[in-house]
C-alpha cells in the first residue's frame, strides 16, 4: 500500500515537468516551421526578384556591347554606357524599377575569364595581331559589366517578418562580349569566293598590309556555295546564281565545315569577271567582305569557317597571255585607305607603255607577293609569272569596318554585331 502511494505521488509529481517539455518542444517546432515556411515562401520570392535583376543586367550589357563601337568600328562609342544603363533601367523587379549600381565597359579575356574596367575610348589596331594577342590586351574595349541591384527597395519578407527580417537586399551581375564576325547572318558576306586563314596572316597575326592572289602556288581560296553539310561546291548554275547577288542566303556557323571548290569553275569566274569590270570599271578597288577558312588540310570538299574578312579585289586578269600584257596590264588603279583612314589617297597610274613594267609597278604598289614572300613580279619563266590568267588579286583593308554576324570567328579586321553574354 505505501509503495502504490509513492509511486502514484512520484508520478503526479513528474507530469508538470514532462508538460513543460512538451511546451519547449512544441515552440521549437513552431520556430522550425516558422523557419522553413520563411524559407520557401521568402525564398521563392527571392529567387523570381533575383532572376528579374538578372535579366535586368543581361539586357543592359548586351544592349551597350552591340553599340560598344561607332557604326563604322572605328572607336568605342561613349554613348555605350548610357544605352546599356537605359536599357537595364528599363527593366523592373516585382513591378519595382531596378537599381542600376554600375555600368563600365572594359575587356573580357577568356584565357583568365575575368572582366577587367577600362574607360578608355581608344580603339586598338586589330591588325598585325592575333586573336590570343588581343584576348589579353586589356587596352582591347571589347565588353560591358552591368550591375543591378534592389537594396532602397528590398525584396518583401512575408513569414521572415517574423523572425525579424524586413526585407531582402540582391543584386545581379551581366558582362556581355563582343568579338570578332564568326556566325555569319544571311547576306553578310558578299560574293561565293572563301580565303585561306593562312593568306591573310603573318603565323598567327593578322596583315593587311601584304597582297596575294587566287589560285597561288598555295591554298589562298576557293570558290563556295556557302553551304553547310555538304561536299564540294562544283554546281557552276548554283555559283554563278550567287555572284554579284546578295551574299550568302542562309545563316553560316563559326566552325562549321562549308562546301568549297579549289577547281576551276569557268562559268563563274566569267560572270565574275564581268562583275568586277561593270563595278570598277578596272579603275577602283573592289570592297568585299567574304569568309575565311582553315585551309590546313587544303581546299575542297569542305572547310571550317573560322571569321570573315573585309578586302579589296585590286585586279583580276582574264587572259594573262604574255604577248598582250601590253594592252591588258593596268593603267590605273584607286589607292587603298592607309593608317586607319576610309578615305583612297588617290590613285596609281602608269603611262608607260611596257606592259611588263606597268605590271611590276603595280605589284609593287599593292605589295602583291607570291607564296615565298616575293613580289608577283613578271617572268619570262611562266612558272615564276605573277602575271597569271584566271587569277584574283587581292590586298585586306585595312580601314575599320562596320560590324557584322554574331561573335565567334578569329580576328580578320571584322569586329561582330551581336554580342554573347559571358558571366
């Protein structure tokens, strides 16, 4: 009987603790639940403001990297930076205007993968340099940091409230590139005629300063139907359909193959011909921007394209029979731009009546050379003639160009229209 009574009282006895526990414990829970609502309530909401910023500052850096250059690509444009604030601004948060925190243009080089702030509207010639050159030349402006924010307006907190917070500071981060022409869109080059990477650079930098011809010794081009995923562009009905039309008529992709002919096609080196006499009247140069690709392996079937050039066809001779070059070596000829400017010097002339001199005047004005660095002299050795029939000569330009297709390519002189986001 004594123990029941004692048992009975140690057990009434423990039931306030064990409520207490229970209290404790129930709090807790409620804390953690509380924790865990604020958590997915507050924090979607946080991810939807968040990604809103980000939207934010990939519209404003892209808008002010595709105008981060003069139309013509001659300087950074110090309107880029209001265009892409503008363009950020423009965007909202939760029916909330962002905070545009910063906008700086600078350059991106994807061998570090940093983006460096450089206000400097200087340009830097792209010429005689190369790609990897240019990548870690933070004096190259080639992208836009936009910094977006909503800190004056913080994101709402609904069940963190009652834990204490009042809102939620964010921000986002957008840098966009803008390289050199590699995605070509349609009609961005002009005319079924690709050049060898290896013609237009000195190892691995590209010149302007040096001309050469097609057919050479070596690759230096080849006709194409700008065509992707097919072998050889031997149609003569389909090349000659292209020329002096309107470019290439589809979309063409940075390292991709294109379907190219090292052969000589003749009905499309005709209308060519007439082409090139009609616009120039054999007088002026022949502006063209046209693909550029790896010849590593040679011309033809297919080659990858690798950018785009801007060049000036200086001559293109039909007949190259020696006993006429009197008649058909040029006469006169416009100057290309130099040092950066768009605007010819004038013109070379000649009015001396051997062709043969006339000819090698020319050459060594346009700085026309033959594969092993010598000037495309006349020869009386066919062999060694840099007077040749079916032959285009040609010299890169060296004047800034307006940008063109979406980044991608190497550099040849042409800076892309369309910029890619890159952090």
């Amino acid at each position: 009987m004594l123990q029941n009574r004692i048992s009975r009282k140690r057990f009434a006895s423990s039931r306030p603790h064990q409520r207490g526990a229970s209290m404790v414990l129930v709090a807790i829970s409620l804390i953690a639940l509380l924790g865990l609502g604020a958590l997915t309530l507050d924090g979607g909401n946080l991810y939807v403001a968040r990604n809103e910023l980000q939207n934010a500052s990939d519209a404003g850096a892209l808008a002010g990297t595709r105008m981060l250059y003069l139309p013509d690509g001659s300087m950074v444009n110090a309107g880029a930076n209001q265009i892409a604030h503008d363009a950020a601004i423009a965007n909202s948060s939760q029916g909330t205007p962002v905070e545009v925190v910063s906008v700086q243009r600078g350059h991106w080089s994807f061998t570090t993968r940093t983006f460096t702030p450089n206000p400097s509207l200087e340009p830097v010639d792209l010429f005689n340099a190369s790609t990897t050159e240019l990548d870690l030349n933070l004096n190259f402006i080639n992208a836009m940091e936009v910094v977006t924010q909503r800190s004056a307006t913080p994101v709402q907190a609904f069940l963190g409230s009652v834990l204490g917070f009042s809102g939620y500071s964010v921000s986002a981060r957008a840098v966009a590139y803008i390289g050199f022409a590699g995605t070509l869109r349609p009609e961005d080059v002009d005319q079924p005629i690709a050049i060898c990477r290896d013609a237009i650079t000195d190892g691995n930098e590209f010149s302007c300063n040096v001309g050469r011809f097609i057919p050479d010794h070596s690759d230096t081009g080849g006709w194409t139907n700008f065509r992707h995923d097919e072998s050889g562009a031997t149609n003569a009905n389909e090349l000659n359909q292209l020329i002096c039309s309107n470019g290439n008529p589809d979309e063409m992709h940075f390292g991709e193959d294109i379907a190219t002919n090292n052969g000589q096609v003749q009905s499309a080196f005709n209308s060519l011909y007439g082409c090139w006499k009609e616009e120039t009247e054999q007088e002026r140069l022949w502006n063209l921007t046209l693909p550029v690709i790896d010849c590593s392996e040679g011309i033809a079937p297919s080659n990858p394209l690798v950018g785009a050039v801007n060049l000036n066809i200086v001559w293109i001779e039909d007949r190259g029979i020696a006993n006429r070059i009197d008649d058909d070596a040029p006469w006169q000829m416009e100057l290309p731009p130099v040092d950066g400017n768009d605007v010819s010097p004038g013109s070379w002339s000649s009015d001396d009546p051997d062709g043969t001199r006339r000819w090698d005047d020319f050459v060594e004005t346009f700085n026309i050379r033959m594969p092993d660095g010598s000037h495309a002299y006349w020869s009386d050795d066919p062999q060694e003639r840099g007077w040749k029939q079916k032959t285009i000569y040609f010299l890169p330009d060296c004047a800034p160009h307006e940008p063109i297709g979406r980044t991608g390519g190497e550099n040849f002189g042409v800076l892309a229209q369309i910029p890619v986001l890159v952090d």
